[in-house]
C-alpha cells in the first residue's frame, strides 16, 4: 500500500458534502500577532494540531490545565470559526462542534501531562492515528491511538516502544520521507529524525516490531533546546532557545529545497518576543494570499501563562 500522511486534511468534506463552496474574496491574514481570545483563559493553553477544516470553520484541538486548575494538562477539541472583516480576524467557538476526536480524548486524558498532538488520516479513514505525549512517572513518553471514522471509536494509547527511551521523547510529527521527535539524551532537547519505508502504512509502521535508527537533525539543532518540530510541505517549524534569538523560546524555520534542508531562519521581531514563543502550526489557505501560523505565547498582555495567538506569514507552504 503507497505511505501517505496527511498532517492537515479538509475533513470535513466528508460531513459537508451537500454545501456549495462560498465565495470568499482574496484576503491576507493579519501579520500582527494577535490573541486568540475564545479559547485563552488565565491558566495554560497550548495550540495542538489541526483536525481539518472547510471553508471557515477549524477542528482546533489545544491542551490545557484550566479543568485541573493548573494541575497538569488535558486535550480539549473545538470547533473553531473565524471572520475577517475590515482587516481584523476574529475567532469563536461553534455549538455544533465536530465530535470524531472527542471519544480519542476521552482515552487518552489522564492525570499525567498530555500534550504534543498530531494527527494522521488514511484515504477512507479506517485506522486514522492520534499521536501524543504523555508524561509517565520519570519521564515523556510518545503514545499513539488508533481511529475509525465509521463508528467514532478510538482504541486505548500503545506506547511507541521502538522511539521511547529511559530519556524523555516528545514532539513527534510525520512528513512524507519520515518522522520527526525530540529527545533530551544529549543533556538537552534536539529534534531527531527516523526515515519510514514509504511502501508502509503509517498504521503498519507503528505497530511494526523493529529496531529503527534515528539520527539527529543536525541542521536545525544547537547546543541549547530545539523543540516542536512541525512539518508542512516542504518547510519546519520548530522552537529554540538558541543564542541569537530575541529572548526566550523563537520561532525558527527551514526549508527542504534541492535535497536538503537549509539553515534555520528566525521569524523575527514581528513574532518573537523576550519571552517564550513554542508550539508552531501552519495552515495553507487557499483563499488567503499568505499563510496562518498558531502557536503559544507567555508574552505580556495575555489572559495569564500561556495563551494561544494567531499570525499571518509569507506564502511559504506550497
């Protein structure tokens, strides 16, 4: 079977399938960042993954420690819409919100920290997977779930053993030459990379029985903390407390071109602040003449720790 991921996918055009595509007119999202206020509160809120999404509502799956008030953090799934009037974006949260992923949820939230999310759908969403890191007694480890469309179930979380060590793994994404995670075996957290027999099915190459070899992303690494990769086309996201940078966790990317990944570029002042910007996760949309990045943010002027904001960045994806 031909290897396919698909780490953002329009699923809800499965649901939808009767609706005619509205016209929506060439816009640019905002490249201020700003808050995205419907789901911040005054604890922790952590941008995830991407669900899917169709025209201008997003199934936003986020993590965060309000219901243990500050405990440790859960997944909340939402169905997020926005509007763009008169060059401001603004988002709210759907009553009708898309429930596949809440039944995923309902396994997989612990008393443990859950966190680092990704998703990936096969063709006819027969063993789609939920990717996740859950933090165990002495250490994070990265766990998966197996979906089913048909009857909205998920099977209880497998710990990824081939990837796990006595070390903490987290951040695991998948791209179309292999996956990606962090480890801090080296004394500090490095993005490491492992390349997947793409004659495999995601499914069956994580519940394959095999010794892997991974290897460290030297490019994008440093001495310092490298974490949440995020692939998407032919570009990764990923944050850094680097020297050089602006204070803090930055947001970095590179991009794939003629075989090989390029130097990390800083997003720059416009994004990065003296405080700690983690958590990157791009969308391309069509509509849109550039791009939209979420990710998280302690930065002052928040609702309180953590929160969730938005940008707009150049049209890089495709």
């Amino acid at each position: 079977m031909k290897y396919r991921i698909i780490a953002i996918t329009i699923l809800f055009t499965i649901l939808f399938y009767s609706c005619e595509e509205e016209s929506i007119t060439l816009e640019s999202f905002p490249t201020t960042a700003g808050n995205v206020e419907a789901i911040n509160t005054s604890f922790n809120e952590y941008n995830e993954t991407i669900g899917g999404f169709l025209y201008d509502d997003i199934s936003f799956i986020y993590s965060s420690d309000e219901n243990s008030e500050g405990d440790n953090l859960d997944f909340k799934n939402i169905y997020l819409s926005f509007q763009n009037t008169s060059n401001a974006l603004s988002f709210y949260i759907k009553e009708d919100g898309f429930t596949y992923f809440d039944s995923a949820l309902t396994n997989i939230n612990t008393s443990n920290m859950e966190s680092d999310a990704y998703l990936a759908y096969n063709n006819y969403h027969t063993s789609d997977v939920f990717v996740f890191t859950s933090n165990q007694i002495d250490n994070s480890d990265i766990f998966y779930s197996i979906g089913n469309y048909d009857n909205k179930t998920w099977s209880d979380p497998v710990n990824l053993e081939k990837i796990n060590t006595d070390n903490n793994e987290a951040d695991f994404n998948a791209y179309n030459n292999g996956v990606v995670f962090t480890s801090d075996e080296s004394g500090n957290y490095d993005i490491y990379k492992i390349d997947v027999d793409i004659t495999q099915t995601f499914k069956e190459w994580l519940e394959l029985d095999e010794d892997v070899v991974k290897e460290g992303f030297d490019i994008l690494n440093s001495d310092f903390d490298d974490i949440c990769p995020h692939v998407n086309g032919n570009y990764i996201f990923f944050a850094s407390n680097r020297e050089g940078g602006y204070g803090g966790y930055d947001l970095y990317y590179s991009h794939y071109e003629n075989g090989a990944w390029k130097e990390p570029v800083n997003f720059g002042a416009n994004i990065n602040t003296e405080y700690d910007e983690i958590n990157p996760k791009t969308i391309y949309y069509s509509n849109f003449d550039n791009d939209l990045m979420f990710f998280s943010s302690n930065r002052t002027g928040g609702k309180g720790g953590f929160d969730i904001y938005y940008v707009g960045i150049p049209s890089i994806i495709y």
